[in-house]
C-alpha cells in the first residue's frame, strides 16, 4: 500500500515538476499566464478603440452595451474623415515618412557595407561616432539643426526630414547601419574576391551579390523605419509645423478642429468615438503595410536579431 502510494505521489511530483524545470507543468502555467497578461495588455486597447468607434452617442452612454454595440454605426468614421481630411493628409504623411524611410534604408546599407567591407584610416574610431549618434538624445543637437535649417529656409519643407535620411543622419540611422553592418560582416570575403577576380568592381558587387542577400535586412529596416518616422511628432511638429501637417498632427489637433467643423453639435464634442475613429484611421495604414509583409519581415528579425524599441 505505502509502495503505491509512494508511486503515485512520483507521478504526481514528475507530472507537476518534469524531469526539467523548463518542461515542468508550473513553468508552463507561469509562462502561459505572463505570456496572457502581456497579449492582454496589448489586445486590450486594440479592441477598446473598435469597439467603441463602431458605437453611436447612445450606446457610448449606455452602460448595458459594453463591447458589441447595438448596430455598427459609421458616422464617427464619416465625421473623422472630414476633420482629419485623409486622403490629402495621408498623401503629406507619405511623403514625410515613405520617401525618408527608402532613402534612410539604402544610405545606412550603402554605409554598413562600406564599415564592413573595406578598411580605410579611423575605421573604428567614425564607427564609434556613428553609434554615438544613437546614443546622444536627439534633444541635444535639434537646436543647432534648427537653426541650420532656418538658415537654409528648409522650415516647413519636406526636405527638412528627407535631407537628413539621405545624408545618413536620419531617425535611429545608427541602429540600421549597425543592422547592415553586421549582416554584410557574414558574407564571406571569398565572394568578394571571387567576383573582383572576374573582374566584377565594387558597384556591382554590392547591388548584384551583397544587396540581394541582404533582402531580410532590408526589409526589416524599412519596416522599422516607415513606423518609427509614421509616429514621430516631436521632429515634424518642430520642422514642419502646421504648414505641412501629417496625419499624427492633425490627431494632436483633432478637438479643436472637429469643434470648428461643427460648431453646433454639441452632443458631439464629447463623443470618444469620433477620436478613437480617428485612431484607428491613424494606424490602419500601418497595419495594413505589416500584414502585407508580415512573412518577409518576421524573416528579417531572425536573421538580424532586432527586436525593436
């Protein structure tokens, strides 16, 4: 009797415990249930935001409707879309964000190859003054920049964001070389040399042998840059104002707008979902552009090891 029981209490001890800790029955559950509160406290405010832009004025104030509304009211989308004027914004927002992010991609690459591949005097030293970049706060040299750009009447101006990618001092730059930097240091050297000796010149080395195996890095650089420059406010706020506003200035701005807009409603101006119907017109572009290269970019962040901000 006690030698049964003895052997059942094992196989409760294995059964809960394991052989190892990390295949044990309380790893799991302690690992399933932080793994839970996280995707709960990100799904969360995703289906807080859809659920309450698809409710009218009646349901919002109605405390027995919490999460499917009585029926899918699209006036909150109608009246957005007017106060945020989307399309022409969108368009704005593109190009302050799509054109930097392609141009910031194929500047860092061509700055990550060149740290990689080739050795020239102060390597190391330029390398490291790069990296710093990162670093220093961007607070610290936007005055200076500013008052650059003043001088060279770039205020208010796309090109007051674009020239700064195209030079490779763009948003995080330095993370993006470092990513192509260590991508391109795996490429064996005896490509490279295998193609000089064919008589192949550094150009074509780069765009017909480095770039094409270099895809995932690519596209996980653009990727963070096209998000990263989409939701900076503080640099286009400060260089481009409201003489070019985007999309995430207009958000900043949308209470004041829509109250100009309709200036008699006023059941209106304090209904929430108008402003999460606003939000979620913000970050559809964004969802839609990560979906559609969701495969190749999951691709990216293996082979690159970036787990963003």
């Amino acid at each position: 009797m006690n030698g049964k029981r003895t052997l059942f209490m094992k196989k409760v001890r294995k059964f809960i415990y394991g052989n190892h800790v990390s295949d044990s029955m309380l790893s799991k559950i302690m690992i399933y249930a932080l793994l839970i509160s996280i995707g709960f406290l990100y799904v969360y405010p995703l289906i807080y935001m859809v659920s309450n832009a698809f409710k009218s004025q009646s349901d919002l104030i109605n405390p027995m409707v919490n999460w499917v509304p009585t029926e899918f009211y699209f006036g909150n989308f109608q009246r957005a879309f007017r106060v945020l004027k989307f399309f022409p914004t969108l368009f704005g927002s593109f190009v302050v964000t799509l054109l930097p992010a392609l141009i910031q991609t194929m500047v860092t690459a061509l700055i990550g190859y060149g740290f990689a591949k080739f050795n020239f005097k102060f390597k190391k030293l330029l390398l490291v003054l790069v990296l710093m970049t990162f670093v220093i706060p961007v607070q610290v040299y936007m005055i200076p920049r500013y008052v650059m750009f003043f001088e060279f009447k770039l205020l208010e101006s796309p090109l007051s964001i674009i020239l700064p990618a195209l030079f490779g001092q763009g948003l995080n730059s330095a993370i993006f070389i470092l990513i192509f930097y260590q991508f391109f240091r795996m490429i064996p050297q005896s490509i490279n040399e295998a193609a000089e000796i064919d008589g192949a010149g550094p150009y074509y080395i780069f765009f017909k042998i480095a770039v094409p195996l270099a895809v995932p890095a690519f596209i996980t650089a653009f990727l963070f840059g096209l998000v990263w420059y989409w939701n900076e406010t503080y640099i286009t706020s400060l260089f481009l104002g409201s003489a070019y506003p985007n999309l995430q200035l207009r958000l900043a701005s949308f209470v004041s707008e829509y109250t100009q807009l309709y200036p008699s409603d006023q059941s209106l101006r304090i209904n929430e979902g108008v402003r999460l119907a606003a939000t979620l017109l913000i970050i559809s572009p964004m969802v839609i552009v990560y979906f559609t290269i969701q495969r190749w970019f999951v691709e990216g962040v293996e082979k690159t090891g970036v787990t963003g901000e």
